[in-house]
C-alpha cells in the first residue's frame, strides 16, 4: 500500500497558493498531490485521491492525507464508487473507514443523539462505521488508521455502549480519567506517536471528563503526555491546544480582559518555548501540520515572542487554518483570517525581515 516515495511535489505550489482566496481554507495545505485529489473528489472523481494515495511513501503521510481525504469525501459518495469498482483495494477499504468515521462525527456535532428522529440514524452510521474499521484493518494489519479511526468513534459514545471506550488509564496515573486507551496502545504499537492519535484521545477523554472538567483533563492529557514524547514531536504542541481551549472558554464566559495574562503565564511560556525550539526548529513545514504551525503563531503572538512567531508566519505563508484564530474575540467567527492577519502584520512590524531573506 505505501511506496518508497511520496514527499509532497513541490512544483506548481505558486499556482496551489494563488488558488487559495482570502477568508477560504485549504484542507490540503502545501501538498499538491493531495490538493489536486481534493479537487478531483469535489468534481465526484475518485482516481486522483486513488493515485495520491499509491504514492504515499511513509505513515505519518499516509495518515494526514487520509484524514484530509476522508473529510473532503464524506460529503459525497465518491469512496463508494471506489469501494464498488474495487472491493478488494485496501486503500479503498481504509477511505470507507474515514468516511464512514467522518460521517459520525459530524452527527455528532449536530446533536443527532439528542433529536429523536435522528437517533437511529446516528446509530446506524456508528455500526457503518465500526464495521468499516474493522474490515479496513482485517485488510492491513500493520496500518494504524482503522485503529485512529476507532479511536475518534469514542468521542461519540456517551452512553458508554462500547466497552473499549471505557478503560483505566495507565498505572499510576491517578490525573487522567478511564477512557479508550487500549485503542491508543493498538495505535501507538502501529506508529509510535502518532499525532492524529492522540489529539483524537484527547478529545475523547475531554467528551467524558467527569467532576474535573474538559479544562483540567486537556491539560493534564497535554502535561502527561509532553512529558516523555520526543524531543522533536509535533505532541509538543498538545499544551498549546490545551491553552488556546482555555482562552476559548474564557472569552465564552465573558473574561475577556484576562485573555492576555493566559498567555503570559510561566507554564504557558514553558510550552510555547518548547513548541518552537523542540518542534517548529526541527520540523520541515511543508509536510508539517499546517494547523499546528498556526496554533503555534497564535501562541508565540499572544505570548509576546514576535520574532519567533515571525518565523512561524512564514511558514505557513498563505495557509492559514481558522483554527485558533476563529476563536479571537476581535472579530467574528466567520471573519478569522482578519485575526491572523492582523497578528502576522504586527510581528513583521515589529521584527521585519532583513533584505535577501525569504519565508
């Protein structure tokens, strides 16, 4: 399933950026064979997102392009089609595995649980979807993503219906809450780390977090989990999302006047100066997580690092995710790239480039 090549081509990037109009987010960042399957899945094909994914050299890629994928496709019956013309396609099998997972999560958001005339819906696109996993990792066994996929369905389970969503954490670990960690060990045995992985049991342990509340196990998850990822891990960045969730639920409650001293916080500088010279210094942006370079920016402008979040401006270039700069209390939530522009404007003023150095 996955070849000895497949780093994003970097020809024809000017062409994917200029396609990228202000205020619009490009789910497939800087990677444009995965940009052109996008496309092709929004036109109803499926050989692009087929192609792209023959070419995928490594895991950590093969992970990110089909979560991009699975997300693009979910609106539409393209993975069917696929799935139809080529039962016995394993990459096939996997895209129905993130589709039918996408399907559940969106569901969920829209609280089709609470609605009783969406309820049975709900419930069957979770059985779609479980059965889609397993059938996915019957195919490949070595493949973490059908595992990843399982992982995000716990966030949905808030009857506890599923056993495998409710077990005690790690020995000793008396700050985090039970939860689906025998999915996160499958994962983890796959791809080590696997930065999908465990921002999804993050957010399956904060659907569930009992007298402690989404804020203390999102931090708590975040520390435990930074302290022995590696050195060089995007996980670095696990606190920061913690963070930029505190900010969001202040500004909901109407502490917005105390949003700055979040940022100014010793634990919260800590992280971000972790994030930066432990991750961002290391990382190659243009296969990195583009939302992971903007909640570092974020963090770095909040915190009153300019020069560093200089250096995160550039590269993320024109790919700007509305995560976290939608959760800005200076604008509204549709009008996200204002905030993003404004704190990149505001750090080049402050630390501009020297003459001959590029982004």
């Amino acid at each position: 399933m996955l070849t000895p090549s497949g780093e994003p081509q970097r020809a024809g990037r000017a062409l994917m950026e200029s396609s990228n109009p202000a205020g619009r987010a490009n789910p497939a960042g800087r990677d444009t064979d995965l940009y052109a399957a996008v496309q092709d899945i929004r036109a109803g094909y499926w050989m692009q997102m087929r192609q792209v994914l023959a070419r995928t050299g490594n895991w950590q890629q093969w992970t990110s392009r089909t979560q991009v994928l699975g997300v693009v496709a979910a609106q539409a019956n393209v993975v069917e089609l696929w799935l139809k013309e080529e039962p016995e396609s394993l990459a096939a099998r996997v895209m129905y595995a993130r589709v039918a997972t996408e399907r559940v999560l969106q569901a969920h958001r829209r609280d089709w649980a609470r609605d009783y005339r969406r309820a049975g819906d709900l419930e069957k696109l979770v059985a779609r979807a479980r059965d889609a996993c397993h059938r996915a990792g019957e195919g490949n066994p070595d493949d973490a993503v059908p595992w990843i996929c399982r992982l995000a369905l716990a966030e949905t389970d808030a009857t506890g219906r599923y056993p495998e969503h409710y077990v005690a954490p790690p020995p000793h670990e008396y700050l985090l809450p039970g939860g689906p960690w025998g999915l996160l060990g499958e994962v983890h045995r796959r791809d080590p780390f696997n930065r999908e992985a465990w921002h999804r049991m993050s957010q399956a342990l904060q659907a569930r977090p009992g007298p402690a509340g989404r804020q203390a196990v999102a931090t708590d998850f975040a520390r435990w989990t930074v302290s022995f990822a590696p050195s060089d891990s995007p996980l670095l960045l696990l606190p920061l999302y913690a963070r930029v969730q505190e900010h969001r639920e202040r500004r909901d409650n109407g502490a917005e006047g105390m949003l700055n001293l979040l940022w100014t916080r010793e634990d919260t500088t800590r992280a971000v100066t972790q994030a930066f010279e432990g991750w961002f210094q290391k990382c190659d942006p243009v296969t990195s997580s583009q939302m992971d370079l903007n909640y570092l920016a974020y963090a770095l402008a909040r915190g009153g690092f300019a020069h560093w979040a200089t250096e995160v401006f550039d590269a993320i270039g024109d790919f700007a995710t509305p995560a976290p700069w939608q959760y800005d209390a200076r604008h509204p939530k549709d009008q996200w790239r204002k905030a993003f522009e404004e704190d990149r404007d505001a750090c080049l003023r402050s630390h501009p480039r020297q003459t001959g150095e590029h982004p």
